[in-house]
C-alpha cells in the first residue's frame, strides 16, 4: 500500500447498542467535518483490516470523518470463524448497520453530519439494503470489491448515488457488479481499476480505490 505519508488522525473507540448486541468502533474525526463515512467490511473481516483502514485515513485527510465497526460481536466472531455463517447473513448485517446510523442519528456532535457507506465484499450488499431501509440517512455509498449483486431486489429501491469500484483483473466480480448495476436506478457509476485483482493488493491500486472515493464522498456528503 501506498500513499501520502500524513500524521495519523486520533480515534476514539466507542461501542454502539444495535440489534439488541453491543458493536466495537473507532471513530475519527477531522476538524471541520461535513460528511461521515461507515465502513462496511466483507466476509471474515473485522474493523481491524488493513484496506479500510488505509481507506479510511486517505478519507480522514481528504475532510471526512470515519467510523469503523464490527458487525459481529467478539464471541460471534469465535463461532463464525468455524462455522461461516454469520459473514454471508446479509440481512443480519443490514439490520445491525440500520441500528448504528440510528446511533449516530442520536448522537450530538454526529446527527448533522451528513452519512455515506463504504461497502466490501458482502458488506456492500449490507449496505446497500440499509440504505433503502432508511434512505433519508444516507446520502451516498460506495462499493469496494463489492458484491451488490448480493442485495438482490433491493438494489431497485436504492436512492442514495451509488460508486461501485472494481478490480480490473476481478473478472467474475465484474460481471456481478454490471449486473447489479442494471439493477439500480438512482445515480450510479461503475469504475474498473486496470491491474487490480478483488483485494486491491497490486501497488498504486488501493490508492486509486481510495481516491474514487474521495471524490464520491466530497461530491454527496457536502453540507446543503
């Protein structure tokens, strides 16, 4: 990974009440803030990853504040390490990420912020289905690798302007991703970073992920 070498921004852990379970999360916020990003992360991930949080920290220098959040809880995680079920429970994930912008919705210093999603993987299908739950609290998401295809017929009723990046050697990704993005009929882009395989490994293209949202936050989060 690559990138401007910039003084890290300070987080401050906070636990959110969702789902009737407590989520672990590192808040990050850079003065002068108007939009606030979720993270979503994919299948077997954790808000520890080291591509979000790369992502995240290229968000924070660009003016946005960051919160990433596990979506399962420590003791889910022990079990779904064997057993792999929770990670693919796309509606168990939406829910809980509905009841963290409920959270932030609550929260003073926070509910004027205006909120985006950062999907990956099976996170982006976890968002993009929260989004159409609540869609006055989300003014915009991004997909990472995604696979939104996994949204199924709630794509249709997304509203919030939608980024979809992809690997440009991810080639099964791809074609899911044009599928999925027939599908949706708000604001909509699909753009494929040339060399990059589904994690976004090989140099320079995380930073090219990163910079495309960058820019979709900046265009959709500013204040009105």
């Amino acid at each position: 990974m690559n990138g401007r070498a910039e003084e890290k921004l300070p987080e401050r852990h906070v636990r959110i009440a969702s789902e009737g379970v407590v989520l672990e999360g590192d808040l990050a916020i850079p003065p002068g803030a108007e939009g606030l990003v979720v993270f979503v992360h994919g299948s077997g991930s954790s808000r520890f990853s080291s591509r979000n949080r790369y992502v995240a920290q290229y968000l924070q220098r660009d003016g946005l504040a960051t919160l990433l959040f596990d979506l399962l809880t420590s003791q889910e995680e022990e079990i779904d390490n064997h057993t792999m079920e929770l990670r693919f429970d796309i509606g168990l994930l939406s829910r809980r990420l509905s009841g963290v912008a409920d959270w932030l919705a609550s929260q003073e210093g926070l509910r004027d912020l205006a909120v985006g999603y950062f999907g990956a993987s099976t996170g982006a299908a976890a968002a993009l289905i929260a989004e159409t739950r609540n869609p006055a609290a989300v003014r915009a998401v991004v997909s990472r690798g995604g696979r939104p295809d996994l949204a199924g017929p709630a794509l249709k009723q997304v509203q919030a302007p939608t980024l979809l990046i992809v690997g440009g050697n991810d080639h099964q990704v791809i074609l899911l991703n044009e599928q999925a993005l027939e599908q949706i009929k708000t604001t909509k882009k699909m753009v494929v970073v040339p060399g990059a395989t589904h994690l976004f490994e090989e140099p320079g293209t995380l930073e090219a992920a990163a910079k495309l949202a960058s820019q979709w936050f900046r265009q959709y989060l500013r204040r009105e």
